[in-house]
C-alpha cells in the first residue's frame, strides 16, 4: 500500500506543485492519477520513487517512509514506465529488459526475460533487436517488460501509452490489464486522458490546478457522482455516456428475432456486455437495432435503441 499524508512540494523558485495531499494507494490496484497540465500529478507520481524530494508530510509503501530508504535500493523495487519507453539505444531488447536484474546481480535471468517479452506480446526473435529496430508501441511493451523484470510489488507509470496512435494505444491498455490480472501489481499511473483513466484505473484521483485532490473514487463514482464543477467539466459533458460502460445488459427487453433472417451486418452483443455496448450498436445500425447472441453466436432476440432508454428510465 502507498499513502501520502499531507504531502507538500514547493520547488525554490515558490511554485506550489503539491499541496496537503492526502491520498491512499490500495495493494494490488491500479490507481490513475488524472488532471489538468501543471496540477502536481507527475510530481506526486515521483515522489514515490524519490526522483522527487517532497517539502513536507510523508509518502510511505507498506508504512515505511520512502524517505528512510536508500534511493538507489527504492527504486530498484519499483518498476518505472515513462513514455516513448525510455529505452537504452545502444542495448538490445533482452539487455534493456534485463537492466535491474543485473544490476541486482541476477543477470543471467534470460529464460524470464524472455518469457516477460511473450507476455507483453513480443516473441523471443525480439531479443537481439534494438530500439531503433521496433515501432513505437513495440518500444512501449519492452518498457512494461524491463519495469516487470525484477518482480517489483509497485509500479509507476507516467503517461505510458501517449506517444502511441490510439489503436496501438487501446492493444497496449488491453494487454496491461490482462497482465495486471495475472500479476496484481499496487499500481499508480498518471494521465492527463480521462478516457484512459477511466478503462485502467480502480480508483482514479482527480488533481486540480496548485497540486489539491479534488476527488478520488471508482470510475464509477467519478462519472455519476463528480463532486464539484471542475471534477464535472473535467469529466466531460459525456460522462453520462461514459457511464454506461459499468451498467450491465442483461435487463434489456428482447424482441423475437425473425426465424430465417441473417446476422449478416449485424451488431450483436453477450451476456455481460455493457449498456455502452449496446448502444454503440444501435447508434450505428440503419434499422437502430442490435442482437443478442449465445456463446456460440446463435440469436437470442434483438433491442431497439427505444429499449435502452426505457430501461435506463427504470434505473432511475
């Protein structure tokens, strides 16, 4: 567990990056700090790993202050990403993967770095390659993999996956959170997308402008309930939209889908699937409509978009 406990950061020349923080990191979730340019979330992020020196309070992982810690031996248990990956030119991928496992004296680990590169979806013919030989999003999953090689219990991402184009960006995000389920990192990543938030985080902290929180909560919370102006306008004039991924289907009324009539060019959606789901279909469907379907893909029925409103009508 990370906390930070009235934590203060004001740098020499009197600006205030971070003020009165108090904040708690669960073990094993992710926590996405989100907000505005200059709102302190990248120097909190920081502070973790003492690259940055707070000016008062306390930051601690496990109860221990971090500023207690050697530096050096602090960060070599915690796993950093940053964006465009931050790899060693002139190293090949296994050596850049392997850079905290020697420096630990554990460097001849291959046979687990090679197996992180197949989990972060790079095959073992990447080894002998360098940076320069991989595309961006490449470069990326061998940052994750070189944060994960010595097994640390905390990982720190800052804005990891923003110099990628969004489709690569969402392969990325969805390859992280099916590693962070095997894995079950206590994670803290900052973005300044409340969309990206949104589909990592378990918790997402809200920073405004002078480094104050201005809210913490799920996903969840953050979209049906903001807690001020500045967190609603920050979210956006879609967050009901938004919301919409964490109301499930199964509720939704189905019609009797024709006998003999094709799926072709049809939007279908499963049990479990999001009312946000639901609604990208019917939205983009000539007829309005979406069908459900079994586990083997034959119909079950299909919905109006007429049918999602009634139902969020329900909920209300």
């Amino acid at each position: 567990m990370i906390t930070f406990e009235a934590v203060r950061k004001q740098f020499p020349d009197g600006t205030v990056a971070v003020d009165g923080l108090d904040l708690e990191l669960p073990t094993g979730r992710i926590t996405v700090f989100v907000g505005p340019s200059g709102c302190g979330k990248t120097t909190s992020l920081r502070m973790i790993n003492r690259m940055i020196e707070p000016t008062g309070g306390t930051v601690a992982i496990d109860g221990k202050d971090v500023r207690a810690q050697d530096p050096a031996t602090l960060r070599r248990g915690i796993g950093y990403v940053i964006q465009h990956a931050g790899l060693f030119p002139h190293k090949t991928v296994l050596d850049n993967v392997l850079t905290v496992p020697k420096l630990v004296g554990r460097g001849r680990e291959r046979n687990r770095a090679l197996e992180l590169l197949e989990r972060v979806g790079l095959p073992a013919a990447f080894a002998d390659r360098y940076p320069a030989q991989l595309s961006g999003g490449q470069q990326q999953r061998v940052g994750v993999a070189r944060a994960l090689a010595a097994d640390p219990p905390v990982m720190l991402m800052d804005e990891p996956f923003s110099a990628v184009d969004p489709i690569v960006r969402a392969q990325l995000q969805e390859e992280f959170l099916r590693l962070q389920a095997e894995l079950g990192k206590t994670i803290a990543i900052v973005t300044h997308d409340i969309d990206e938030a949104v589909v990592l985080g378990d918790r997402i902290a809200v920073f405004r402008q002078g480094g104050h929180l201005a809210q913490v909560g799920t996903p969840e919370e953050l979209l049906t309930k903001p807690a001020d102006e500045f967190v609603r306008n920050f979210v956006g004039r879609d967050r009901g939209y938004r919301g919409l991924s964490f109301q499930r289907s199964d509720d939704l009324l189905l019609h009797p889908f024709p006998a003999g009539r094709s799926l072709d060019g049809e939007g279908t959606f499963r049990d479990g699937d999001s009312l946000r789901v639901v609604v990208d279909l019917t939205l983009t469907s000539p007829t309005g409509t979406a069908v459900k379907v079994d586990a083997d893909g034959r119909p079950l029925g299909f919905v109006h978009h007429r049918d999602v409103v009634d139902l969020l009508e329900q909920r209300r």
